[in-house]
C-alpha cells in the first residue's frame, strides 16, 4: 500500500513535488506523510506555501489512497513510485522528477531511449521521417519514447511497433482517458510492447497545462531527443528547453526552409543541435558499436531492384514528401503513357506509393 500513499501525496497540489520525498523522509513512510497534520507538516521547516497547504489539507481524501489500490487492480495498473528500486535513475535525477507514475504495460529498460517529438499538424514529409527513423532505431536496439499525441508523436510509436521493439507514450491525462480518442488502438497495441504511462491520478482531463508538464517526462526519461518537425513556438520546443537543462543529446532532421513547422528545427541547428538526416547519425552517438540492421523496405535503404533507366531517373526524382503527377511529368519531360507505367512499376515493387489525387512519394 505504500506506492498508493505515495501517488495520493502527489495528486492534490498543494505540498510540491520537490518536497514530497522530503516529508516520506521526515515521517518515515509515505502513509504518515499523507496523514500528518497542518502542525507536523508546518514543523518539517520545509518551504510548505501556506496557502497551498491549507487547499491540499481540504481537498485530501482519508480513503483515496485506497481507492487508487482498487482502481489501479480493477485496470491492471502498476503504480511506480519514486522510493522504487526500478525507478528510471535518469528520470530521478532530473529537476523535478514525478512522485508516482501510472503505467500500462511493462516499462522497458530506457538505458537507451530516444524521444522524439514534433508537431501535432505535421506535413506528410515529416510523419514519413518520423516513421522511418523510428523503426530503423527502433530495430537497432533504442526504446522510442513519445506524448502519444497525433501527428509526429504518432508516427514515431508507429514506426517503434514496425521496427519490433518496444516504445513508451507518456500522456497529458489521466491513464484512464484515451486522448486522442483515434489513438485508442495505437495505446492497446503500446500496452502490449512497452508502456502507456501518466503521472496524472485517475479522471484528471486533458488540460493545456498539462502538457508542458508531461514534456519534461519524455526528455526525462531518454538519453537524447530527436526533434522531427516543429515550429518555433510548440510544445515540442518546450520539450528541447527540458533536454537541454539535463544535458540530453539533441538532434534534428532539417526540413523544407518555406515550412513555418521547419523553423524550430532550424534554429536549434543554428544554436549548435545535431544536425541528422540518416538514423545512423543517432546510433553513431547513442549505440556507437550496434550495428544497424533493417527489417524490411526504408526510406534510407535503396533497393534493389531490376529496374529500367526511366524507372531509375523516376526513383531519384521522388523523395518522402509527395509529388503530384503533373509536376513529376514536367521534370521528367516524358509523356504521360510511360510515366504512369514506370510508377506503378515502382509501386508493385514497393519503392514508390500513392496518395490521393495522384501524389506519388518514395518509401
């Protein structure tokens, strides 16, 4: 029971995270540390705001540790709490470290975890990166980390499932509320190859400033931080401003210069961030003697295929960012006929797709 005195301490603001192992410590467990009085709190000589104390003390519940316990049982939860041996050490030494995490699934030795963050909106560029990157890492040996949140945070779980190994999403809510909703599927199938995680106590929605807040997990619990796509106001940002303060590794893939969601990237570059366009460029950091081996067709492997000399010009045209067919006909000069033959060509050998209203990119 006493993880759940631990998560009940951290889930009416009010004492501060930072002086939450400070009072288990004074009382000598969490469960007196949850029961003390305004007196004993105030006679820690901790920094306990008082009127932050007295809205903690009013809203704190005698039975809820108890109610967490019968919760986290009924949703076959694990509750992580900071006293933990299996505590992530790296996510412990961070500026304000969660008191208790909220996990669904089995969370994986993160000694190498990458997170990787971007925009919600991202252009289709930047979810073929984020994909791509991923379940290369992700084969070689890294534990992806995101939000969990649509966009490049979806792309990156994606690609970690595709690349076989696991992928943690940290979310902005409570565990018991699927946001996104459209991520449903996606949180099941992380379940059951990784962890789906929350700070955040049971109910609790999914509020804007909650975000920022759930970030700083995500830097917190990787060795580096891959930035796909962002703006230079964003959330993702926030994200690099937690890495950076810990002393994290931060890379970035360039972008389009005319893309307001390349510009974050870009000027993280020009400060001094990793600049990288292969996932080779992470490993040689992160994994310096792993080997990178893919599981199936890349967009940084170039296959091997019979191929005509058009068939070869069009595969060199075509990049992960979609083109349509009027503007591939006007670099080629060729004509419609032989154009429309060679693509699906391409598409039969699983170099090239299609997207709606005949818009053709390289996987």
């Amino acid at each position: 029971m006493e993880r759940f005195y631990w998560a009940a301490l951290s889930a009416f603001p009010g004492l501060g995270l930072k002086n939450i192992p400070a009072l288990v410590d004074y009382f000598g467990s969490a469960r007196a540390a949850y029961t003390a009085s305004r007196e004993d709190y105030l006679a820690t000589g901790l920094p306990l705001e008082p009127r932050r104390l007295g809205a903690y003390l009013k809203n704190r519940r005698p039975g809820y540790p108890e109610e967490l316990a019968e919760f986290c049982a009924r949703q076959h939860l694990q509750v992580l709490c900071y006293a933990d041996r299996d505590y992530p050490e790296q996510l412990k030494q961070t500026a304000m470290p969660p008191v208790a995490l909220y996990i669904r699934g089995s969370l994986p030795d993160l000694q190498q975890g990458l997170a990787m963050v971007g925009s919600r909106n991202a252009s289709e560029y930047g979810l073929q990166v984020a994909r791509a990157f991923a379940a290369d890492l992700s084969a070689a040996g890294l534990v992806i980390i995101s939000g969990g949140a649509k966009g490049i945070d979806t792309a990156s779980h994606e690609g970690a499932l595709t690349g076989g190994g696991p992928t943690v999403a940290v979310l902005g809510c409570g565990i018991d509320i699927t946001y996104p909703a459209r991520n449903a599927s996606l949180f099941a199938r992380i379940s059951e190859n990784g962890a789906v995680l929350s700070e955040f106590p049971p109910g609790t929605p999914p509020l804007a400033g909650n975000f920022p807040q759930r970030n700083r997990i995500v830097s917190g619990l990787a060795r580096g931080l891959l930035v796909v796509e962002a703006a230079k106001q964003s959330g993702a940002m926030i994200t690099v401003g937690f890495a950076l303060e810990e002393g994290r590794d931060v890379f970035c893939v360039p972008g389009s210069i005319f893309l307001p969601n390349s510009a974050g990237c870009h000027s993280l570059i020009k400060a001094g961030a990793r600049l990288v366009d292969r996932p080779e460029d992470i490993l040689e950091e992160l994994l310096p003697r792993q080997p990178l081996v893919r599981h199936g067709p890349s967009l940084f492997s170039a296959p091997d295929l019979d191929l005509t000399p058009t068939g070869q010009k069009l595969l060199q045209l075509l990049s992960a960012q979609p083109q349509p067919l009027e503007e591939i006909l006007e670099k080629t000069g060729l004509d419609l006929a032989t154009v429309s033959r060679e693509l699906l060509d391409l598409q039969l050998k699983g170099a090239v797709a299609m997207l709606a209203g005949q818009r053709f990119y390289r996987i």
